[in-house]
C-alpha cells in the first residue's frame, strides 16, 4: 500500500527532527525552512493529596522552559480530574516534539487539538 504525499512528508520531518540538535532547530526556526506540522499535547500525570499544587507548580517549570528554549508555541496548562489526580501539559510543534520529550521526559503525549470556542 502506497503512502500519501502527506504521509511522507510527516514521516520525513520526524526523520529530521530526530537527526537535529537543539541549536540546528533554532536555525531551522530563524529561517523558517521547517513544514508546518500536528501540535503535540506532551502530559505529566500527577497522582495523590498534593497532585494539584505539584501540577501548577510543574506548569511553572515549563513556562520556564519555553521561555529559555524559545519553542514556536507557548500553550501550558493543567487540569484537574478529582481531588488525587492532575495533569500538568504543554503543547509543542511535531518537529520540536523529540527534542523537547528527551529533554523534559513526559508521562505520555497526544496529538493537540484547539479547545472550541464558547
């Protein structure tokens, strides 16, 4: 079975962004010469009492992140389940999205879609 062209293409970009260090993607980006690509949801699961203050103070953590590694998107947040269970997330382009998970070590990842409007 034959891939589409956008498969290929996807598939390509995964094969580069695995291949590029952090300063060749910051070059990458200056220059614009990357596809634009699927935002990736990167999750790290909080359990117990204090899961809820551990996400906000994680989300901390990340904004510092993004502002230090100056990542296309600057998405952040967490969620609250029940009283022992959060998560702490922060959104990614798919290109970017190896170099961040080695750096940062995620519980799990998504593939990102736009809250709806109200």
């Amino acid at each position: 079975m034959l891939c589409s062209y956008s498969n290929y293409v996807e598939n390509l970009i995964l094969i580069i962004a695995k291949n590029l260090n952090s300063n060749r993607l910051r070059e990458l980006k200056a220059k614009n010469t990357y596809f634009m690509s699927r935002k990736i949801k990167l999750i790290w699961d909080f359990r117990g009492p204090a899961a809820q203050k551990t996400a906000e103070h994680h989300v901390i953590h990340l904004k510092e992140f993004i502002a230090i590694e100056k990542t296309n998107l600057n998405i952040t947040g967490c969620q609250d389940f029940n009283d022992l269970y959060s998560i702490a997330f922060m959104v990614v382009d798919e290109v970017e999205m190896i170099a961040v998970r080695d750096a940062l070590k995620p519980h799990r990842g998504e593939v990102y879609s736009e809250p709806a409007e109200s």
